[in-house]
C-alpha cells in the first residue's frame, strides 16, 4: 500500500463524502448561509463587548475575529471532511463499526469521512471574512494563518475522536460525549489567556482547546515561527493519540452484525 | 366539563412524566451542570480581566456581572434544547402515531417540556447559586429578590419553551430545524442579552432588544441581580406575562399550520 494510493483512497472518500452531504443543493447552501449568519450574530457580541472596554488585557476586537476566524476553520474543516466524528460514538455503540472494519483499509478514516455536514461550510466561508475584513490581516498572512488553523482543524478532529472513543469503555456515555464536546467548543471561542496558570495548563494538555483557539492565534499577532511549529507538533501529537486510542478502543468492540446490511 | 377535567389530570400526568425523566437521566443532568459551571469559571475569569471601571462610577462589579451571567444561564440550561425531540419525531414520521392521541399533540409535549425545565430550574439554581457564591464570595439574593427571580426565570423558560416547540415544528417544511435554532440561540444572545447585559448596549440596539421576546426570557431575570434600571419589578414581570401570550398565541398558529402540513403531505 503506497502512499499514493492511500492518498487517491483519501481523496475519493472526501469527494464521495463532499457530494452526498451536499445533496440536496438548496439545503445544504441554507445550512451553509445560516451558520453565516450565526458567526456573524455572535460577533456582534463583542463588538458590543469591545464598545465598552478598550481591551480584553491586551485583546482588541481584531484579535477576538481572528480567534472566531480560527475556531471556525478548524471545526468548518472537521465536519465537511470528517463529519462523522460528530456520530462516531452512536455508531459505535450501534454496532455501525462493522460497516467500515469490513474494508480492506484502516476502519478510521472511513468511519470519520462517513459523513458530511453541509453547514460547516458556512463556517469555512466565513472565517477569511473574519480574518481579513474583521481582524484587519492582509493576503500576505494568509498562509500563516491557514496553516495554523488546518492544523487547529486536525487537533480539533483527534480531540473528538479520544472523547468519542470512551464508549468503548463506557457504552452507556453517549450523553457524556456530547456534553464534551460542546465543552471543548465552549471553551476554544472565548479568550484563554486571562486564564490561571493552572487552567491554561489543562487548556494545553487533557482538554487541548488552547491548540484550536489561543495558540494559532498568537501565533498569527505575534508572527512567531515556534508558536506555529508548536501547531503543528500539536496536530501530529493528537492526531497518533486519536489513532492509538481509537485502535486500543477497537479491542473492546462488540459487533453489530451489520456486515449482512451490506450484502 | 368531565372531559376539561380528564385533559387535566392527563396534561398534568404529563407534567410528573417530564419530571421523572428528568430526575432518572442523572448523566443529562451532570452533563448540563458540568457545561453550565464551566461557563461560570470562564466567565469568572474573563470579568476579572475586564477593565469595568472605564463604564464610570456607576459601573458594575466583577461579582455582580459574574451574577449576571449565572441567572441568564441559569434559564437557558433549564430549558436546554427539546426542540429536537419534534424534530426528531417528524423526521422519523412518529408523530403521525402521536397526533393521533386524543389529547393536543403540542400541549402534551408542552406539559412534558414543563415537568423536565421544572426539575432542571431547581437542580440547576441549587448548582449555579453554589457556584456563584464560592466563585465571587457574595450572594446578593434576598429573601425579597429571590421569589421574583424564581418567577421571571419560570416565566422566561417557559417563553423559551413555546418558541422551541415552534423550532421542533419547523421540520415539517425545512426537513430540520437546526440552522433556524442556531439563529434562534443567536438572537437570544444578542437581543436576550445572555452574556452581557442591555444596559451594555448602543441606545438604539438597547431599545431594539428591550422590546423584544428574547428580553423577557433572559434580561428580565438577569436584570433583577443588577437591580431593575428604572423599571419595577412588577413591570418586569408584566413585559413577560404579556410576551409568554403573544408567543403561546403564535405558537398555537404554528401547531396549526404544522399539523395541517403533515395530515396533508405525511412526516
């Protein structure tokens, strides 16, 4: 198996996965247009915020849309390319895995591109809105900023994934994984570095939403190389803990017998 | 008159069922509060790091916006987001079972609705208040204050209700109701003040939110920790009262329009 071929396999699972989720055209663009509006209706929050205080010790409102612009690249990328993180534990507990083990490939990149969520690209229309004409950064920063937020994308990802992966051991914390899940999100909009010393650490190891939101971002404010290596350390580091807890979780898997569905 | 009475004891079966469910769904329960306290640590933080003193003197303190922030969530947690329940029975076409019961589809999910955000306004106040007060040090609740905010976050959850049953029902043109319960959460952060509270606002933007539903469900009870600005408790309440029937009489439309929707194209 070369890595050709697995990128080729990559890639048509994302175009299959793309078309399906877009269908049908005219929803998929209201998803689309409405999480738009969302991004834009929570901004107006702190523009209100930043009309009252002149700063967020040191943040200005610029630096508040390039966190937004962040957190929605990284979460627009997750759930158009592998939306099914966001269903990984419900499949899992169904017995939905066999579907995915039953391929000649690694079951987890199928089972995270099994689905796709047509209003995550609204988020990913919306962050460059939100970097160049709310933050106030030019076309030349763009690949910096890209760079970190694809990789805030894949630590997002991994971090769903481990979080997913716990009904392996507890099947019965479907609810569990939710409530994570949206505390992760919860966490990773707002400004993290008024945080205590201690809550930052936790933000940057058991709970990393510092790699989705604060990190990329100083990243970007402070031009720094290292931040962006540390980005991308980050990823890598997240991205084999997904894969390792995941492979560990899949000793624990029961079947659902969901192979004949395929015959 | 016998039937009136049968409606009643079988909405308010409903009512203890909601209760129940929730009272049995403990790792819901701890979910929701783990969410909410979290939010309280951040927003802790985030007033602490604040310069509120540029508002002037009459500027709120770390503490009392901290309180803010846990009366408004307080609602928004107790109601949490029923509204995919409807979604959920449209899309899978249950609800063709469930129209056909002998009591109102709508006033059975709402009574059931109502026993759940009953159980979750007291576990969720008992948590938040705990919180609050550990986290800022005061507790600015009085024996005065405290059956008025128990009252405007009663009224202000079950305005939130109605509007969620009218979210469910959406379904039934739109195929889900998610992207219009995301611009409905949104304005209720904007024009309900979830986060920062009205009196923050530019005057027209202010004006523009007071006068609208997403005040009465949030700022109403938020406004009673910071003290009412020039309006009186009673006027409070009154504003909810006189939303909670204009919103009950739009959701009644709704139901309406859904139910003739289905009987006619299916779910």
């Amino acid at each position: 198996m070369t890595l050709r071929s697995s990128l080729d396999y990559l890639f048509a699972l994302a175009r299959i996965n793309i078309r399906a989720g877009m269908a049908p055209a005219g929803g998929a663009a209201l998803s689309a247009l409405l999480m738009f509006g969302n991004n834009l209706i929570f901004f107006l929050i702190w523009s209100i915020y930043f009309s009252n205080f002149s700063s967020l010790r040191g943040w200005t409102l610029a630096d508040m849309a390039l966190l937004m612009g962040m957190c929605e690249w990284a979460f627009g990328l997750a759930v158009v390319l592998a939306g099914g993180v966001r269903h990984m534990a419900q499949t899992i507990v169904d017995g939905g895995l066999d579907v995915h083990l039953g391929r000649p490939r690694h079951p987890l990149p199928s089972l995270l591109m099994s689905r796709s969520l047509p209003s995550g690209l609204g988020d990913l229309a919306s962050a460059p809105v939100f970097w160049l004409a709310f933050a106030g950064r030019g076309f030349a920063d763009l690949p910096l900023i890209l760079l970190v937020a694809t990789a805030a994308g894949v630590v997002l990802t991994a971090s769903v994934v481990i979080m997913q992966c716990l009904v392996f051991w507890l099947p019965r914390a479907l609810g569990l994984c939710e409530d994570l899940f949206n505390m992760f999100l919860m966490t990773a909009v707002y400004p993290q570095h008024p945080f205590s010393f201690t809550m930052r650490m936790i933000l940057f190891t058991l709970f990393p939403t510092a790699f989705v939101g604060f990190l990329p971002v100083e990243a970007v404010r402070n031009a720094d190389p290292l931040k962006a290596l540390a980005m991308i350390g980050a990823a890598l580091v997240y991205g084999a803990l997904a894969a390792a807890v995941f492979q560990r979780g899949l000793r624990r898997y029961a079947s659902g017998n969901r192979i004949l569905e395929l015959r | 008159m016998r039937s009136r009475r049968f409606e009643a004891g079988a909405l308010w079966a409903f009512v203890l069922l909601g209760w129940r469910r929730a009272i049995a769904e403990r790792a819901a329960l701890a979910g929701r509060l783990a969410l909410y306290l979290l939010i309280l640590v951040i927003f802790r933080q985030l007033w602490l790091a604040t310069p509120l003193q540029e508002l002037g003197q009459s500027s709120p303190t770390a503490a009392e916006m901290l309180w803010y922030v846990a009366i408004t969530e307080w609602v928004v947690f107790a109601a949490g987001t029923p509204y995919r329940a409807v979604e959920e029975q449209i899309r899978s076409g249950q609800i063709e079972s469930a129209l056909l019961r002998p009591l109102p589809y709508a006033a059975a999910t709402l009574a059931e609705w109502s026993g759940a955000t009953s159980f979750y306004l007291l576990a969720m106040g008992a948590g938040g208040l705990a919180t609050a007060a550990a986290l800022t040090g005061t507790v600015p609740l009085t024996a005065a204050t405290a059956l008025p905010l128990l009252l405007a976050g009663a009224l202000g959850s079950a305005i939130a209700l109605l509007f969620q049953l009218q979210l469910g029902y959406a379904a039934a043109w739109l195929g889900t109701s998610a992207p219009l319960f995301w611009i409905w959460q949104k304005l209720m952060f904007v024009f309900g003040g979830l986060l920062l509270p009205l009196t923050f606002y530019p005057q027209a933007l202010r004006y523009l939110a007071e006068f609208s539903p997403f005040a009465a469900i949030l700022f109403a009870p938020g406004s009673l920790i910071l003290g009412p600005a020039g309006a009186s408790v009673a006027a409070i309440l009154g504003r909810q009262v006189a939303w909670f029937v204009v919103i009950a009489l739009a959701t009644l439309l709704v139901d309406r329009a859904a139910a003739a929707r289905l009987a006619q194209r299916g779910a």
